[in-house]
C-alpha cells in the first residue's frame, strides 16, 4: 500500500463505496447533509474546508485506488493532536487487513511526519468492523461518547486515541 495525496478523480472511486445510507453515516456523521453521495460533494467539500486537513488516498501497486482518509489539527493553535477522518477502504477488500494497514499508515504518519503525539477519532459503536479495526491498531476508548441521528435513529459515536510512545 501506497499513501499519496488525494486527487479530485478519486472521488469518482470512493463514492461507489459508499452503496446506502448507513455506510454513508458511518464514513461521514453529519458532515456531508445528503445521501447519495457524488464525487462532486467530496470535491466541494475539499475544496471548502480541505486547506485545514491533509488528505490522503491508498492506492495498491497496480495504481488502483483502495482507501482514503483525512487528517487535521482539531484545534489550530495545538500542533500536538492530529485527528483521523473520513476513513474508507474499498467495500470488496473489507476483511482482508487492508484497513488495518491503512491505519497503521495514518499513525505512522502522524507520529513521524507530523510529529503529533496523540491520534484522535470517533467511530460509531454499532460500526463494529472499524470499532474493533482501530482497536487493533492500538486506539484506546476515551470514554466520551457523542450522539448523532442518522438514519432515523440515535447512535453513539465512541472517541479513541492513540498516543505516541
């Protein structure tokens, strides 16, 4: 796996990942207002509030786009919290490590690039697979948990973090 900086083209492969509304939920929470999604939205929305985040696309040897994430300081003036977003991974490699080896990346990137010292995220504790995917990169629960409406119903969003040892 190759990380390289997101181009406006791979928004046309990470929106076909995204087939219903759950998964929509599950990648965006409340960022984007509407499902479906079109690359057109990803591309806006870079283009509005892209210059605060660092965004990624994972691509195989062959090229292929397989994955995408974001990161950014939560807060401007605090170099030393990086947070991880938009994470997804092309919906046919699911179960095969690729999303763990995605976010292996992003940690490294931020502890030895960025020279953070803590990693933030939130995940929606009935998103299971990422749950328990983050968790196996080293994420611990915070505690606090936040509460969206999505699809007609009230879930939790569980933070985690990781820091740099």
């Amino acid at each position: 796996m190759i990380l390289r900086k997101y181009l406006p083209k791979d928004a046309d492969t990470i929106v076909k990942w995204i087939k219903d509304e759950r998964a929509f939920h599950y990648w965006c929470a409340d960022r984007y207002p509407n499902f479906p999604i079109f690359a057109d939205d990803i591309n806006c929305y870079y283009r509005i509030f892209g210059e605060d985040m660092l965004i990624f696309t994972a691509i195989d040897d062959f090229d292929n786009v397989i994955g995408h994430f974001t990161l950014r300081y939560p807060n401007k003036d605090d170099k030393t919290v990086v947070r991880l977003g938009f994470v997804i991974i092309d919906d046919k490699l699911r179960g095969k490590g690729i999303g763990k080896q995605m976010v292996s990346c992003a940690i490294d990137y931020a502890f030895n690039k960025l020279k953070a010292d803590k990693l933030t995220l939130g995940v929606f504790e009935n998103n299971l697979n990422a749950f328990y995917c983050y968790k196996s990169c080293g994420f611990i629960e915070t505690g606090i948990i936040e509460q969206y409406f999505c699809s007609g119903e009230t879930w939790n969003c569980i933070e985690m973090y990781i820091l740099n040892e």
